[in-house]
C-alpha cells in the first residue's frame, strides 16, 4: 500500500507526495513553488530512505532553506 505524504506550506496543502511522485496545487503562488517542490523532495528522499525521518513540515522547510542557500 502506498504511502500518502501531505505537504502543508502556510498552513494549507500545497502538495502531496505518493510513491516518490509529488501533486503539487495550482493554487501555490508562484513565489513559492521552489520552496514546495524542495519539500516534496525532502519527502521522497525520506520514503526512500536516503534521509532519516520521519518527515515533519519543520524539516522540510529546514531542508528547503538550506537548499535554497546553497543554490545562491
């Protein structure tokens, strides 16, 4: 069976990741798809395994500024 993840960004669902395939919404504003794409990443790696879990919003966010700054 597979696993849901809920991707909350501002207190809304912005996405859901199944099977290491991210949803994300069309209602997510424009300035933040990067941020909700990392954490739709974050999730995969940590289903995957390639990241300790479990997958907590805080993480991902972590995850996604810390990828933001290396990309800058």
């Amino acid at each position: 069976m597979s696993e849901i993840q809920p991707i909350i960004h501002d207190g809304r669902l912005a996405a859901l990741v199944i099977d290491s395939q991210a949803i994300i919404s069309k209602r997510v504003p424009q300035r933040d798809q990067w941020t909700v794409r990392a954490m739709c990443l974050y999730a995969i790696e940590v289903a995957d395994g390639h990241l300790p879990g479990p997958y907590s919003t805080r993480r991902a966010l972590d995850y996604a500024r810390a990828a933001a700054a290396a990309r800058n």
